[in-house]
C-alpha cells in the first residue's frame, strides 16, 4: 500500500473524557513514580467516587419510574474487592460468576441476600457453597438443576432459584444465545419439572442477559419475560423479580467529531487513501475485498449519546403491542426489576499505568515506545483501545519540543505485542522513566484478559484511600475496611 506522508493536521485525538482524580494524578509525577518503585510492576489505579456516582444515575431512573428494584454490581468486570465493599457500604449487590466471588463477598461480610450467581459452570463446590449460604442461583440447564436438586436434598434444604431466559424474538429472527431456556420451555420447567422432579428448587424470578448493546433488544426482552411472568401468574406463580442483566452502554470519549474523523481516517488508510492510523495500517475487523472495504471496525462504540441511565431509560420506554411500556408493566405487576451493571458502574474508577523502559526506532521509522507492561494487562475484546493515553512527563514538553507519532509496545517477546494498535501523537518523545496512564480501564480492560507468561508479575491493584491520603493495594484496603 502506498504510503502518504503524515501531516500534523491529520491525525485525530481520541479525548477520553477523565475523571478529577486522574488529573490530579497526571499533576504529580513524583508520586506516581514511586508506585513504580515499590511494586516493580505496572499498576492499576482506582477511585471508588465514581462508582457511587454511577450507581445513583441508576438509582434515579429507578425512582424516576418508580420501580421496587435492586442492583447488583457485576463483579467478573473487576477483580479488586474494594468495589463489593463499596458496594456493601452503599447498599446494592454484587453478581457472582464463581466460587472464588462468592466466598470473597461472604467473607467481607456481604449479606447472601445481597448476591445472585450466575456463573456460567457451577462446579460442586459452588452449588454447595450457595445452597449452604442461601445464595439466589440462576439456572441455565437441567444438568445444573439436577446437581442442585441433589446438593439441596443432600443438605435438607431448598435452594432458591432464578430461570434464565434466553432466544427471545426479535425483528422476526430469534436472537441466539447459549444460555439459558426459552420462554416456553422456561414455562415447562418452572410449572412441571420443578414440581415432579425438583421440589428443592424454589423459583424466584427470571434472568437474562443479552450480548452486544441493542437497547430495542432488551426492551423486547424484557416485555417477553414480562409476559411469561404473566403465563405463570395464571397459574398460580409468582415471579418475584426479573432481571435484566447488564450490558449498559459508557460513553467514554469527549468528542463526536473526533470519533467520526477517527472511522473516516482508519477507512480511507486501510483503502490506501493515505498513512495509515493503526499498526500495518490493521483494519480492526474491517475487510478490503477487492478495494471495497466491507463491515465496520469491530470495536466498543466509544463514543455514544445513551450512556448508563439514558440507555436504562430507553429500555424502560420500550412499548409492547398494545403500547405499554416496560416500565408500567413492572409496576403494575408489582415485579422488582434487577439489573447487573459491570462495566458502566466502574466507569471512571480505573485507570492503568506503566514506566517507559526505552525508545526506539523500527524498520520503517516508526518510534516505538516499550512501557514495563504487557498486552494482556490492558486488553479486552474490542479490537482496540480507542482512548489517549496521557504521558506523565518527568520534564514537561516545551515550545521548543516537537511532537512525534509512536506505538506503545509491551514485554511479551511477541511480534504482534502492541499495546495500542493506534499510532499516537506525543507532544515529545517520553523519556526513559516518564509514566505512560491509559484511562478509564477498569471495566474489563485492566483484568479480564490478565496473564502470568514469562512469569511477570501481574499489575499491582491500588485504591485511594481518602483517610490516608494515597493509593493503597485492594487486599490491604479490602482488610482495613471489612
Ligand atoms: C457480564 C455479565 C454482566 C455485566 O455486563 P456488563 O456489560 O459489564 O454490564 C451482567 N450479568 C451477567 C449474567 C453477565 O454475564
């Protein structure tokens, strides 16, 4: 491909939106920099403001409607403790997707009545451990319905349960999943099966969630499961709650027009319209057939103008066939609507950081700047990480610096290690030691992909803590306040 020559005028920002506490972050090098020094790997730094100030926008959609409700913070997005006790401190819930989860949020001291699983493989231990502790499970097969059958008779004991729904109807077409029953087999179930075969299990209401970030989809979902609780009614069962699991959107960036100019840009390089934006000019999951580029970027919708509370909202304004929306459906009913919001509640909360260990130049040019940090502590299923890193600079640019374009690489001895797979614009080149933070990782990003290759350590984790004055690490956080 023909490479065009970059012009400073081109190249398109991607202006994370930041919270104050990072800024503040970004003002003092010294501090930062012994962080470095202490734990000798890269660190993860969280606030927990945000995550109350994101857990009240969902809250005040709740009242808005008036809905009896309970949130639950999705865990698996994050593995730091300190966000279930602050979730306790608040007093929502936490979602589980494991053994580990659960116990952890027993033994801080979480109220079994504040926690759902739903893990996608219930081992043995799990079942007993919620059995046991009286933890509301959600079901997603008969195989699992039948190991708690028989854990709960073992125990003497009822095991409450919630059914997941799933392959709900949608413009025209049943939306897959591997999860969980369809309405009318959910209806099958709760009304026959659990009273022939599984008398331990105690339904309690319905769970869904749904993949990707359609707000029509789940509002159609919703209404769907609405209407099985009504099936159930008339037969005498109650559903106490219905669930709607998470997958509300974030907006993280500032700017629409840096987003729009970001896809007009990346489109015209992969067709060899000019320099190219990503490392060998990748098409982040667009194809190029025959010089027509096909599909668009596979990436999060960074930018977006229903964020958490507008998103929920949308979801509740769903109308049925005859005009009904969600939201009155719910309280007519007297149904307590559940939410698992993972991501859009550590908005904000989190960010990521790493030294500069050296500067270089590759074959073509190009500056490549190695940070003590690997790919995977930075990492999620979006194709890349579209926000602007911020440069901690020991010595701040000055008028007489010029900026420079480069590509951040990592410690894993792969060719394809590029943290970000965007060419970004420095206002100088970093030196050796300067601090390179990428914002707003919490959610996902910092953990969910995390490996141990090459037997390096994994990140450090670290709150703030307001009493202290300084960032602390999660296990010794988690302790002081249990
Ligand atoms: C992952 C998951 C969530 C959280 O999803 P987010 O996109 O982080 O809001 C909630 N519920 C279930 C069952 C999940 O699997």
């Amino acid at each position: 491909m023909t490479a065009k020559p970059s012009t400073k005028s081109d190249y398109t920002k991607l202006t994370p939106i930041l919270a104050d506490w990072m800024k503040e972050v970004f003002a003092d090098f010294a501090e930062i920099s012994e962080l470095f020094e202490k734990y000798n790997s890269p660190v993860n730094l969280h606030n927990l403001k945000p995550f109350g100030e994101n857990y009240r926008e969902f809250v005040n959609v709740l009242e808005k409607y008036q809905l009896q409700h309970t949130v639950y913070f999705a865990r698996k997005a994050n593995k730091c403790a300190a966000f279930c006790l602050e979730a306790k401190r608040l007093g929502f819930g936490v979602d589980t997707a494991g053994f580990n989860e659960v116990s952890e949020c027993l033994e801080l001291g979480i109220d079994a009545s504040k926690l759902v699983l739903t893990a996608a493989i219930k081992e043995k231990r799990l079942i007993e451990l919620a059995i046991k502790k009286d933890v509301l499970i959600i079901v997603d097969n008969l195989d699992e319905i039948a190991q708690i059958e028989k854990t709960a008779a073992g125990f003497g004991k009822n095991a409450r349960v919630g059914v997941r729904i799933g392959g709900f109807e949608f413009a025209g077409e049943t939306l897959y999943t591997r999860f969980g029953f369809t309405p009318e087999r959910a209806f099958q179930l709760i009304i026959k099966d659990f009273a022939a075969d599984f008398p331990h299990l105690k339904f309690q209401g319905l769970h869904f969630h749904l993949n990707g970030y359609s707000r029509s989809q789940r509002g159609a979902a919703l209404v769907q499961t609405i209407e099985l609780a009504d099936r159930l009614k008339a037969v005498n069962i109650e559903t106490k709650f219905i669930d709607i699991g998470g997958g509300f959107l974030v907006n993280y960036l500032e700017n629409e027009t840096e987003w729009r100019d970001f896809h007009k840009n990346l489109k015209a390089a992969v067709r060899g319209e000019r320099e190219a934006v990503t490392f060998a000019n990748d098409p982040l999951g667009m194809n190029l057939i025959e010089g027509k580029l096909h599909g668009e970027p596979k990436v999060y919708p960074y930018f977006n103008k229903t964020p958490r509370g507008l998103f929920f909202e949308e979801v509740l304004n769903y109308k049925n066939e005859n005009g009904e929306t969600s939201a009155e459906l719910l309280r007519l009913r007297e149904i307590e609507l559940r939410l698992e919001p993972g991501r859009s509640l550590l908005d904000r909360t989190g960010m990521t950081a790493a030294r500069v260990a050296f500067r270089k130049r590759d074959l073509n040019g190009d500056w490549l700047i190695g940070l003590e940090m690997n790919r995977t502590q930075m990492f999620s299923s979006s194709a890349d990480f579209l926000l602007e890193p911020t440069i901690i600079y020991k010595e701040k640019p000055t008028s007489e610096d010029t900026e420079v374009s480069a590509f951040f690489v990592g410690a894993y001895c792969l060719e394809q290690e590029f943290l970000l797979k965007r060419k970004i614009e420095l206002e100088k080149v970093p030196a050796v030691g300067d601090i390179v933070c990428f914002p707003n990782t919490a959610g996902y990003m910092m953990h969910f992909f995390e490996s141990e290759a090459h037997l390096f350590d994994l990140a450090q984790n670290l709150i703030y803590s307001a009493s202290k004055g300084k960032f602390i690490p999660d296990e010794i956080y988690s302790k002081g306040t249990k």
